[in-house]
C-alpha cells in the first residue's frame, strides 16, 4: 500500500503542479478574447475531450490489464508486441480518422461558424485544430504504455506540462499574430510534448512487429473489451457530448460562461484518477 501511495501521490504532484497556471491562462483567455471566441474555444475543448474517449475503444483496457504480467515475468518484449503495440495502432487509426472527421465538418459547418465568430479564418483555423486534435489523442493513447512501465510521475507531469506549454505558445503566438494563431500555439505545445512523450519511449521502437498486427487479433479485442469502453463512454462521453448540445439550444456565448465554470471543477478528476490508475495495474498483477 506504501507503494501504491507513493505512485499516487507523484501523479497528484505532477498533474497538481501546474494546474494553478492552467486556471490563470484561462482567466486570462476569457477577459482578452470575444465571449463569441472563448465559447468556440470551449466548443472546440470538448470535442477533443470526446474524441479522447472515443479513441479508447477498449483497449486501454486490454494494455493495462494484460500486458503487466508478462512484463512482470521478464517479458516485456512480448508485451509490447502482442499486445501494447496492436492495441497503439489501432487506437491511432482511430484518431486520425477522428481528426478527419473533425476537419471535415468544421468545412461543413462554416458557415454556422462563420455567423458565430466571422473574425476567424475558418479554414486555416480548422486544420490547425484537427492537427491539434490528433497529437491530443496520441498523448492520451501513449499514456498506458507509460502506465504498464509504471511511470506514472512522468506521465502526469508531461500530461500537465502539455497543458501548460499549449498555454504558453498559445499566448506568445496570439500576442505575436492575432487571434488566429491561439491554435497555432497549442497546436505547437502539443507537438512539443508528443515529441517528449516518444523520445522517453525511445527504447521500445526497436520492438515493433507488424506481424503481430492482425484483423483477427484485433476484432477480438475490441469485442472482449467492448464493455468496458461503453462504461468509460457512457460516464464520461455523454458528460462532453451534452456540452456539444449547449450551442444547439442557446446561443454560443452562454457556452464560455458554462465552460469557465465548468473548468475548475474539472481538476477534480485528477485527484481520483491518480489512485485507480496505480491501482488497476497492481490489480493486473495479482491472481
């Protein structure tokens, strides 16, 4: 239990030390842009924290729980390959394909979006976000190869160092070019990070096999672990689908005023999340 508290208490410590600097860019953000502007940001905030649910597909269930065993009897290569690796693809295929769909109708809703915020340049604004989105989910999907190594400090602190970081260029960017570029700025934040993230996981590269990559394989993970993505779905992607339907029924500006509210709050998460995730990998363990 020591343990376990000590591998909470890094994840509280990386994910909490930052956060205070989170919540000041927002404030910041919310007195300098348009309230039409803040409202498409907050739009746009929740559909990449719905595509990071979505992209699951179970398998953040099946990496964290089957792969710590064999990595516990010395076979860590096994793991990844087998399993952590499969699992990585295919989670990545649906994220590009997420982002895609993304991209594809923001271009459809221009003209929605133009009568909300017409000072944006759509398009360019669009891509940026859909890049933005992709390397998102890649963070998110990279943190359960960090979990099964139980590195949990170091993937919280990348975690809320990214959201710093996007916060810092963000700012540079907007102060330099003009509103547009906000997402210039997080979109290079990201990077940055998804940079790091790769970098620390350098020494697995040498392990991937395509030829444990099969249709086979994977649609019987997705079946196998399909419950538990609609549990993690129905708790949290409802949560962030319901704030997509807010620009439906009133108007995009009363959505800043929810989200503003709402992102404080959400720091609560962490505090739970740092004791299930060490936890599940130690249950993966056991018998």
């Amino acid at each position: 239990m020591a343990g376990l508290a000590r591998k909470s208490f890094r994840i509280l410590l990386g994910r909490g030390s930052v956060a205070v600097f989170s919540i000041l860019f927002t404030v910041y953000f919310a007195y300098e842009f348009p309230k039409e502007i803040f409202a498409f940001i907050a739009l746009y905030e929740t559909a990449v924290s719905l595509s990071r649910v979505i992209c699951d597909v179970g398998l953040h269930f099946r990496v964290i729980r089957e792969a710590p065993p064999l990595m516990k009897a010395g076979r860590e290569a096994e793991a990844f390959s087998r399993i952590v690796w499969p699992s990585t693809l295919v989670r990545m295929a649906v994220a590009a394909a997420l982002a895609m769909a993304f991209y594809g109708i923001a271009l459809l809703g221009s003209d929605w979006l133009r009568d909300q915020v017409g000072q944006l340049n759509l398009p360019l604004v669009a891509l940026l976000c859909a890049l933005h989105m992709f390397l998102t989910d890649l963070e998110s999907i990279s943190a359960a190869i960090f979990a099964v190594r139980q590195r949990f400090g170091s993937d919280a602190f990348l975690e809320s160092g990214a959201g710093l970081l996007e916060n810092v260029f963000a700012l540079a960017c907007y102060l330099a070019w003009g509103t547009e570029h906000y997402f210039t700025g997080i979109l290079i934040g990201i990077a940055v990070m998804v940079g790091v993230r790769v970098y620390m996981l350098r020494d697995l590269l040498p392990l991937v096999q395509w030829s444990y990559v099969t249709w086979s394989d994977t649609r019987q993970s997705l079946r196998d672990y399909f419950p538990f993505y609609l549990r993690k779905f129905f708790r949290i992607g409802f949560v962030q689908g319901e704030q997509l339907l807010i620009p439906i029924l009133l108007p995009l500006n009363q959505l800043a005023n929810f989200k503003l509210a709402k992102k404080c709050s959400g720091f609560l998460k962490n505090y739970v999340q740092a004791f299930s995730d060490p936890l599940l990998i130690k249950l993966s363990k056991s018998r």
